[in-house]
C-alpha cells in the first residue's frame, strides 16, 4: 500500500507540474481560461494566472515532498509527520479552489479538469486515511498551539 500511495503522491506533483509550467509559461490555452474566468472576479487575469501558478505549484511540492517521505518511511516521524498532513490538506484546498473556479467561474466547464481535481483530492485523502492515527492528532495539536 505505501509503494502504490508513493507513487500516487509522485504522479499527482506531476500533473500538478503540468498545469503550473502552464501559467507561468503563459501557454494561451491558459491565458484565455484566465481571461474568462477573470472576468466575474474584476480583477487582473495576468495576476489571477500566475497567483494560481503558485498556489498549484506548492501543491506539486506538497506531493512530491509526500513521495520521498513515503518512499523514505519518514511519515511516522515527529516532524515530518505533521508537513505531510499540512501538504495534503493544503492540495486538498488548493484542488478545491479549483473545482469553485471551475463550476462557478468558467462559462464552460472543463470536465477533464474536474476530473484531475478530484483525483488529486482523492490521492491527499487517501494519505490522509493512511496515516490518520499519526497525522491528525498531531496536526490538531499544531493548529491549537
């Protein structure tokens, strides 16, 4: 189960890769998505792109500094334990705000793109799961500190 969490965790950083190289590379498929979802907002689409550029490329370090964690059985660990729960909830919330944008802000939804959020919120709650014993009481723990 950890291998294939592993590499679920290497794969999600690098889909997630993907689509930041798409912002902040300025390819024009995600400079019109921008341009449309900007609109109902009022603000900069250049802005609101490479805003999210940096929201999803933190997500893809989350997953793949999850991959070496597992790969390495770092999880458990103390600190270690408390940056793979506050990665996967982050992605968790970053791939939320994606499925808003989508279904609130687009004028036509890009169904592969809902598709590729919920995989990556699957894959952060599966990690979740997996370690639940050991990542939410300390994560509880921080949050209340």
């Amino acid at each position: 189960m950890k291998i294939a969490l592993a590499i679920f965790n290497l794969l999600a950083g690098l889909i997630l890769t993907r689509f930041t190289v798409s912002k902040f590379a300025a390819w024009p498929i995600s400079v019109a998505a921008f341009n449309d979802m900007a609109k109902p907002l009022g603000i900069d689409p250049t802005f609101f792109r490479i805003g999210t550029g940096f929201i999803i490329g933190y997500a893809a370090i989350s997953f793949f500094t999850n991959f070496l964690l597992l790969l390495l059985n770092k999880v458990e660990q103390r600190k270690t334990t408390v940056l793979f729960a506050f990665n996967n909830v982050y992605a968790i919330g970053a791939m939320i705000g994606a499925l808003l944008s989508e279904f609130f802000l687009r004028t036509e939804i890009k169904w592969m793109l809902v598709y590729i959020a919920i995989a990556v919120i699957s894959i952060a709650a599966a990690n979740l799961l997996k370690y639940r014993n050991v990542a939410l009481p300390l994560l509880r723990k921080q949050v209340a500190a």
